[in-house]
C-alpha cells in the first residue's frame, strides 16, 4: 500500500530517534540542572524538557498537518521524530499532544479524564514500585 513503511522501517525510525532523544534528554536535563539556584530542590530539568518536548510536538503536528510532506514521508517524520526522538526526549510531549486533541474534538470531559488518570494512575504506579521494590528481600 502506498505510504506505508514496513515494519524493520518503522522500528529503525523509533530506535534511531529514541536512542538520540535519551542522549539529548541526558544532556539538557544536566544543563539546566546546572544553570538552577544553587540548592534548589525543584526539577528545572524535568521541567525544562518537557516543555521543550511539548513545543517540539506541536511544531511537529503543524509541520505534518500541512501536507507538504508525502504519505510516507509524514510517517517517517511521525516515527523518526515524533514517537522516537521526542519520545526518547520526553514522553511528556505525547501526553500533551494526546490531551490537546481531545481538547480540539471537544472532547472535555475525556480530556479532564485522561489528564486526571494520567496524573494519578502515574504518581500511584511509582508508589507501588517503589513499595515493591523495597519489599524484596535482599
């Protein structure tokens, strides 16, 4: 079919993009780590590179949604950059691109939900790890 990329295509975008997104993830978070109040306990990195993330997928979804790109081409720029670097980078960017379109559609009461769920599902899941993890025998 016309568009679509094989599958050993699509995980090579996803691989290649989320193995420099983590690298840049690494690097940008230590920057703005190092550029913090000394003695700061807030997460100016996380907070940084999600909102880079997030600016990054918007422009990202104009750049596609204006149908210059081909069928293929789109796709590969989705996976390269959007679910592999971008993902590498933040997954935060997914979350906000997914929640704005809800928005978009109208969708409030999915939008509130999701972003509700999302928020405390997250926080509840890395309790239960952390209680997991630490109920292991040594």
């Amino acid at each position: 079919m016309a568009g679509e990329i094989s599958p050993l295509m699509a995980s090579l975008n996803v691989a290649v993009g989320g193995a420099a997104g983590s690298v840049l993830r690494y690097h940008a978070g230590r920057v703005v780590t190092n550029l913090a109040p000394a003695g700061s306990a807030f997460p100016w990195g996380t907070l940084a590179v999600n909102v880079v993330g997030s600016l990054a997928m918007g422009a990202l979804i104009g750049w596609i949604a204006r149908g210059t790109l081909s069928e293929t081409g789109a796709e590969s720029a989705r996976l390269l950059i959007g679910v592999g670097l971008l993902g590498g980078f933040t997954t935060f960017s997914a979350f906000g691109a997914e929640l704005f379109t809800m928005i978009h559609r109208g969708q409030m009461g999915m939008a509130a939900g999701y972003a509700a769920a999302s928020l405390v599902a997250g926080v509840a899941a890395v309790l239960a790890g952390i209680v997991a993890a630490q109920s292991v025998a040594a």
